[in-house]
C-alpha cells in the first residue's frame, strides 16, 4: 500500500466546515444594480441558505487530495477488471481536452465558428467506421448503454420503416446487464438465449427463437467469456436469412483492432466503448462514450445532428426526416472524442493492431499460467481477456469474492468477479496490453498464492482485506436503512 | 510504441509459455474469411510534438469563451471555474479508478459520491439525489420514466416553455414505452397555467416545468405543483443547480422530482460534454431511481464506510427490468460538481446567484436600450433573457461574432415561433464594460 504511513482519514467536507470561512474567489459587483436581487420578485427567492460548507482553498485540496489516496486507480495499481479494459490513459489525452480551443467551446457556437471541432468530430467519426467496417457512425452516445439504446431505436425504425412489426430481440444469457436493459426500454420483449458449456451461442436454441417476430439479435463480440465466437459470421447469416438485424456490443473491441471488423463479420450495428478500447478515463464510473456505427441501410435514422461535410465546411446537420431523434441536449460527449481522437492519431493502423495483439498474448499468457491452479471458464485460447472459475476454491469455503478481496491486500485491483452470470463463481480478468510481463508475473504469482492460501489457511482470506482505508462493508446495512446523504452527525 | 511495454524477447518468452508460435495461433477462432487483410486506413501515427501542433491547429478553429466574450446559454453557461477543480480531478487515483464496485479499494470516490449526493439534495430541497445521469436532457428523460414506472400513467405534460433539446431527448426516450407527449402553451413566456389544467388529468404521469425556462423567465412553480398534484400527477420540476444559492429549491415548491444540467457547476463547457445530469427526488420514490447509489455502512470493525447500495434496482442485477439502463454515468463531473460547491461553500453560491442576476438586469436594461430592440417576454427572468431584434438574429450574431462577442443563440433554429429573437445569457464572469461594448456592437449591427 502506497499510503500506509498515514493515520486513517475518516473526513467528509461537511465536517470540515466553520462559519465564515471562504476558498472562492468573485469579484465585486460593477453593474448599478443594487440590491443585487432587486428585480428577482420575493416569491422565487431561497427562503432557507443552503447549508453548503465553508472551508479554506487549502482545506479543500487536501481533503480531495487524502480521499483519492482512498482509491485505487490504473495509475498506481495493475486493474485487471475484466469486461472493462483498464488500460493506461495517456496524459497527452487530458492536455488535448484541456486546450481552451476544445474545453471552452460553447456547444451553440455558430458552425462557422467551431469548424475546428466539428472537423475533429467528423474525423473520429471516419475512423471509428473504418475500424469497425461500418458505413456511418454517430458520437452522440454518452455511454455504452445509450449507444445499445440508440442502436435498438435504430433497427426499430428501419423494421417500422419497413412496415414489419417484430417485437422480440434476442440476447444471449451470457451478456452484460445493459443489454436487456437497453433493449426493453426501446420497447422491445427480450428473449434469453442459452449459450453451450463453452460460453458460445447454442445454435439450437437461437434457430428455436429466430421467428418472425424477432427484431435483432445482440450478442458481445468477442464475448463476455473473452472467447471468440467461431460461429460468428454464420449466426449473423442465419439472422438475417430470417429479417432480423445483428448488433454487436463492442465493449470488447479491444482484441479485434485491425484483425477484423464488425462489419466483416456481417454486423449492421454496433457501439463503441470510448471509455474503454479508446484510452479515456473510467473517471470512477464515468463519463465515458459510447459512439455507435452502422450499415449504410441503418443510415437515415441516426440521431440528429449528424456532423457532416459540406466541401470545404463542417455542418450540423438536422434534416433528417427518418432520425431516432436525440439522445443528449448536444453533440455528445465531446471531451471524450477529442481523447479518443488523439489516441487513435498517437497509435495508427499499425499501433492499434499492436494493441490488440499484446492484449490478446498478456490475456492468453495469465490463462496459461493460472490454468492449474484454477478453473477455466472455456478452453482458450481466449482473446483479451479469460474468465476463470473460483469453483475448486468455493468447496475449501473460498468464494470469488474472497479471492477479490484477498488481491486488494496483494497490492491489485481485483477482476470483475460474478459476470458473466453463466460461469459459477467468475473472475474475469482482462490484463491489456499496457501491462508488462513483470506485472502479469507479479499478477499470477499472487493470485497462484491464493490459491494454496484457500487449501491451508481460508479463514485468513475471510478476513480480507485488512490494508484498505476500510474493511469489508455492511452490504445489507446499508440496503436495508439506507443512509444516502449526511445529515450532519456519525 | 510507447504504450506498449512487451518487448520482442518478452512476446517469445510469453509464447512459449503458452506453447504457441505466434500470436496469429492464439487468433484460430477468428473465420478467415473475416479477417482483415489489409492495414486499416487511418492518417498515420503522429508524434507527440507533432500531434499536439495539429490538435492546437484544430482548437484555434474554434469561437471559445476565452478568446470570445460569451453570452451564449441555453443551457450550457460561462461560469467560473475555480483552478483546484482542473488539479484535483486530474489525480490519477480518481481519474484512472472504475466504477466503485470494490468499495474498500474505492472509499475515496464513494465518499466524493456521498458528499455530491449531499449537496444536490440539500440544493434543490429534496431527500434524495442520485450519483448522477448523462446530462441535463438524459435526466429529464429518465425522470419522466420514472414517474411513468410509479404511476402506470401514459401521458407526459411538457410545458412549451422547456429547452426543447431537453424536449427531443424526452421524446426519443419516451419511444419505446410509447408515452405520449403533450405540450402545455406558453404564449407569454411563462406557463400558461389555464392551459395547463386543462392538458393536465387523471391519464398525466407528470407535469414538466422549468425554472428558469428556455426563455430565461421565472416559473410559478409552486402553482404548477397544485395542478400536477391535483391530478394526481408528478411535478418534475427542471432547474440549473448554481442559480439555486438564491432561487428557492424546488422542493420547498412542490417538486417530485428535479433533474437538471450541472454543467454550470465546475464542469467544462467542451463543445456540449461531458456534462453533468442531476437528479433528486423524493424519499417515496429512492427505489424507483435510475442510477448508481451510494449509501454510507459500516466495516467489520465498526469503522464508517460507503457502498453502492439499492442495487437491485441496475441493469446488472435486474436486467430487463431495470429501473434505467445506464451503468456508466459521469462521476469525474459529479466531483467536479462537488468540489465546486466545497469552494463556493455557502457564500460563494449565493454570490454567484446575485452576480449573475445583477449583471443580467444591467445587460437587459442596456440592450433594450438599442432603437429597436426590445425584451420579447414582460416577466421576472434570472441570469438569461429572450430579446426580439429588428433585423436577422442570425446575421447580427454573425456580425458581433466578427468583434469577438459571442452574442447570444438566435432562436430560429430551435424554435421557429420566435425566429426574431436572440437569447442572451449572462454569467457573474460578464463586465459591466464587456455589457457596455455588447450594447455598442449591437446598436451598430441593427441600425
Ligand atoms: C460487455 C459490456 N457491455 C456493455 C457495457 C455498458 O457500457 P457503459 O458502461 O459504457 O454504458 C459494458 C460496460 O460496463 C460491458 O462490459
């Protein structure tokens, strides 16, 4: 632990606070308007001041400063949470962002007067359907999940457009929550699909449910079990042999950059995780951006505004009769596709595929060299990541979970444990390629340890972690009487 | 490549281990027909000293609120930013850290939660507030859901007087539930609270207002919760959290729910995102939020401790019938958010308030001082105003534009009803000269 020399900290900026005490800076009013408030009528003034602290600039930075050294982030451990691509994100990104051209720019500037922005948009744009092997792709998403939902409204439309009515997608039981979620709130009944021991779709019980009625097909490619489906191209014929569209979730895009494109394999939708695959930082939940491409028969109904070029100029443009509409009051996450951009201009065609070939051989190596000491999900090799099974470990009373916790006291971040929900006992572990093989050795030597830990001494890992600002929390205290806001005591 | 720490003797040694040759023997289960064959076709890779001349190249193209004096709102604001913001977020261990799912590795952003979730209820008088939403448009979407999900009820109220981007977002969201939209009139630039009882019933789920609206007009929002109320509907009131040091909290007027756009507080305004979008709402309905929670425990020793909580609720656990399909949402401007409102404290945003609205007034006063000109709407506004030009907005923001001053939004393109006006925001930021200078250009450009 980087910080173990420090007494625990135990502050909330509330119980910083004393009356009178300022760290703002405003200047005096020069407008003769006085009192200030004059022309606002009694009626819409705040009666009660809100009872916001009062601290020093310095109290501020420290107290902000003590609780980020509560965290563990890439910057200071390995974070081999699967599905969520933790890789380094590169400082040269946040100076980009930062450029007062890109992060003071008003969204309702004139077009004219953001042609830089628009330009860099429209680029990203390019490159993100180059990648992917898509026609068009919209940056308007604001995360993944809306990304899905964008795309559903999408496939919605072009069946309505159509004249068909199908009301069912079908999604694999193996897929990430904001799946189903995404997809029954375009609307639609969603329709589990078994997947076979191996983690891949059971071709039998996708052909049962492939009827008239089915929309789309959503699968996560490669999926969440870090296995490429070898079947992919032939499910997607098979979709649309019966009119049903195939989306891709691209969470994982990670392994594929450059070795093969979603539209190759026969996709007419798919998202993009910027947040992930494209370096912009997870930010402790967000924000992220989830730009989503598709065929060109997908077109019409992107959301408005699309960013086109007209000659020489870059436009917004709203004339688009058959869009989904809008999904944010602007353009999208802007600060992330400026990130993204640079990352993807830093790497090249050639650097991106290095990516996911390092991504896949760090994945494969840490599947080899855990393989003895625990279960693997599905024979590799895998892609980016592996999924392994704390199953052998559950009989000696050692749970995923355990396991997770017992990492954070060795120094790592823990794998994404329990998901996906068909693998009992999951730790999906996705080590990228901006990890060295020291670290991965580092990485496999302890969680090695922890298994030989769970056949002699399980009731230590029980106790796991003791190195953290906290140990293990209350889970159902806090559900059960849950306390969401400080209400000014302990 | 700089990012990419395997060197070729480390690559050989992994593959060994693996019991492979190449990593294109790891790549077996991708059909051959799909692979890519050829290099993908992107500009080549740039150095880094070249690539920041190029992206500073792209940035000069651009109008921002440094080189330009701003006046332009409509939801997104020029408001100060202090400079720990930029310093504090930029700490790997909050920029770099995931979602918060192993609290003990992650007290740090739990605790920056809490305290955000503090202060946004505590801002707008409501129980509860959320660990954040997309934006201000995506907040409003999902509240109309909500209170749709609470009440079975099929038809949302929208008052014309609601930024209509905020509008559009709704009503992509409302697609697939199959809500109905209903506009509720504001002719006067307020809402038309007659019509308002009349468009609002026993089929209404809620009734939206904003305060201060898309005109920059103050609501009577106390009387919208009484027709809301008395159709047994929701109020979702839409309110701008740094105007609420000195406007009254919504909830102590009635709101069910609040959402709104928290770009105001500390956050960038980067071309429209990330933004950052609040939602509160009442105690009743904390299990029907969207959105991640967090909840303060305690640890096995006893020591205090905070946790995501009310799980259940998330597309993780619920999947299909998850009360929001969002997983990640905007933290790093939550904590922007959050540390804005530690430093203004609670002088500071009442000061933000007063300055807005006192520079707001003089700015009103002295453009509908230029022949011609005039205030469209005759009602108490806030810190933005609708102005009605005698000659094309568009063109006399072009021309303001050619003397650095970033005039305001011409209405056409939103809104064709007032094709004539131009709407003019102003921030604590804005002098009394950069105003005087405004006046002036204006008074030129519409002569
Ligand atoms: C496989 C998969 N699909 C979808 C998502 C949702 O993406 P986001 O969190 O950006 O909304 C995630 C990430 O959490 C994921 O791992």
């Amino acid at each position: 632990m980087p910080y173990d020399n420090q007494p625990a900290y135990d502050r909330l900026v509330f119980e910083l606070s004393s009356p009178g005490r300022m760290a703002f800076s405003l200047p005096e009013s020069d407008v003769p308007v006085e009192p200030a408030l004059a022309a606002v009528p009694e009626k819409y003034r705040r009666r009660q001041p809100a009872a916001l602290p009062e601290v020093s600039e310095l109290d501020v930075v420290r107290h902000y400063s003590r609780l980020s050294q509560m965290n563990y982030g890439i910057d200071t451990h390995f974070y081999p949470l699967g599905s969520c691509t933790m890789k380094y994100n590169p400082r040269i990104n946040e100076d980009a962002a930062r450029l007062a051209g890109f992060a003071r720019l008003h969204p309702l500037a004139a077009e004219a007067l953001s042609q830089g922005a628009l330009q860099l948009m429209h680029e990203l744009a390019g490159m993100l359907a180059e990648i992917a092997g898509m026609d068009a792709v919209s940056l308007q998403p604001a995360a993944g999940a809306q990304g899905e939902l964008a795309g559903v409204l999408m496939i919605r439309a072009y069946h309505e457009a159509r004249g068909e009515k199908r009301t069912k997608v079908l999604i694999p039981d193996s897929a990430h929550g904001t799946n189903p979620a995404s997809t029954a709130l375009a609307g639609y009944e969603v329709i589990e699909v078994k997947s076979d021991a191996e983690g891949q779709v059971d071709l039998g019980d996708l052909e049962r449910h492939l009827a008239a009625d089915v929309a789309a097909f959503m699968i996560t490619v490669p999926n969440t079990l870090g296995n490429f489906e070898p079947r992919v191209t032939e499910i997607a014929e098979l979709c649309h042999a019966r009119g049903a569209q195939v989306y891709m979730d691209g969470a994982n895009l990670n392994a594929i950059l450059g070795l093969t494109r979603p539209g190759d394999l026969g996709f007419d939708v798919c998202h993009f995780n910027l947040h992930k695959t494209f370096t912009t930082p997870h930010g402790g939940g967000g924000p992220g951006a989830g730009p989503v491409g598709v065929k060109a028969h997908l077109e019409p109904f992107l959301p408005v505004p699309v960013v086109a070029r007209r000659e020489q100029t870059y436009v917004l443009d709203w004339k688009r009769p058959q869009s989904i509409g809008k999904l944010q009051a602007f353009w999208g996450n802007f600060g992330m596709h400026v990130r993204a951009y640079t990352y993807i201009r830093t790497m090249g065609a050639d650097g991106l595929r290095a990516v996911s070939e390092n991504a896949v051989l760090n994945a494969n190596y840490v599947m080899k060299r855990l393989e003895q000491h625990y279960d693997v999900a599905a024979p590799g090799p895998c892609m980016h990541e592996c999924v392994l099974s704390a199953r052998k470990q559950k009989k000696l009373g050692v749970t995923a979970m355990d396991i997770a916790k017992r990492l954070l006291d060795l120094g790592f971040y823990a794998p994404s444990t329990y998901f996906p929900l068909i693998v009992e006992e999951a730790l999906m572990i996705e080590p990228t390629e901006t990890e060295s093989k020291e670290t991965l050795d580092a990485f496999c030597e302890a969680m090695i340890r922890i298994a030989r830990e769970a056949e002699t001494a399980p009731e230590a890992i029980h106790q796991a972690p003791v190195t953290t600002p906290v140990r293990r929390l209350d889970q159902t205290r806090a559900a059960r009487e849950p306390n969401l806001r400080w209400r000014g005591q302990r | 490549m700089r990012y990419l720490p395997n060197t070729p003797q480390n690559q050989r040694a992994m593959l060994d281990a693996i019991g492979v040759r190449s990593v294109e023997d790891l790549l077996v289960k991708i059909p051959a027909k799909a692979r890519l064959s050829r290099p993908l076709a992107l500009p080549p890779a740039l150095a880094e000293s070249d690539l920041v001349r190029h992206l500073r190249g792209l940035a000069a193209r651009n109008a921002d609120a440094d080189s330009f004096t701003c006046f332009l709102g409509a939801g997104a604001y020029d408001h100060y930013v202090p400079s720990p913001i930029s310093h504090l977020v930029l700490r790997g261990e909050f920029l770099t850290a995931y979602t918060p799912y192993q609290p003990e590795a992650s007290q740090g952003t739990l605790r920056t939660i809490y305290e955000y979730q503090t202060m946004i209820a505590e801002l707008t008088g409501m129980d509860v507030a959320n660990a954040s939403i997309y934006d201000g448009g995506s907040s409003l979407a999902e509240a109309v859901l909500m209170a749709h999900a609470v009440n079975g009820r099929g038809e949302i109220a929208l008052t014309g007087a609601v930024n209509p981007l905020y509008r559009r977002v709704v009503e992509t969201y409302v697609d697939g539930p199959g809500l109905r939209l209903r506009e509720v009139p504001a002719p006067a630039g307020v809402t038309d609270l007659d019509a308002a009882r009349r468009v609002v019933g026993g089929k209404t789920a809620a009734l939206v207002v904003q305060s201060p609206n898309f005109y920059g007009c103050l609501e009577d929002v106390t009387a919208a919760a009484e027709i809301a109320h008395a159709a047994g509907a929701l109020l979702i009131v839409v309110s701008d959290p740094v105007n609420l040091g000195v406007l009254e909290a919504p909830g102590r007027q009635g709101a069910d729910v609040v959402v709104g756009e928290g770009q105001g507080l500390g956050v960038p305004l980067g071309f429209g995102g990330p933004y950052l979008g609040v939602f509160a709402a009442k105690q009743d309905f904390v299990r029907r939020l969207p959105g991640r929670l967090v909840g303060a425990t305690v640890d096995l020793d006893g020591a205090r401790g905070f946790a995501l909580t009310l799980q259940t609720r998330e597309q993780h656990i619920r999947r299909a019938k998850a009360t929001s399909n969002i997983c990640t949402n905007v933290a790093l401007c939550a904590l922007m958010a959050t540390i804005y409102l530690a430093i203004l404290g609670k002088q500071g945003l009442v000061r933000v308030g007063e300055l807005s609205t006192a520079k707001a007034h003089y700015a009103a006063r002295r453009l509908a001082e230029v022949p011609g000109v005039t205030l469209r709407f005759p009602q108490p506004f806030f810190k933005e105003f609708t102005l009605k030009l005698p000659k094309s907005p568009e063109r006399v923001a072009a021309r303001l534009a050619r003397q650095n001053i970033l005039a305001g939004l011409p209405l056409k393109g939103l809104d064709r009803k007032h094709a004539d006006c131009l709407l003019v925001a102003v921030t604590e930021k804005r002098t009394k000269d950069e105003i005087d200078a405004f006046a002036d250009a204006l008074g030129k450009a519409v002569a």
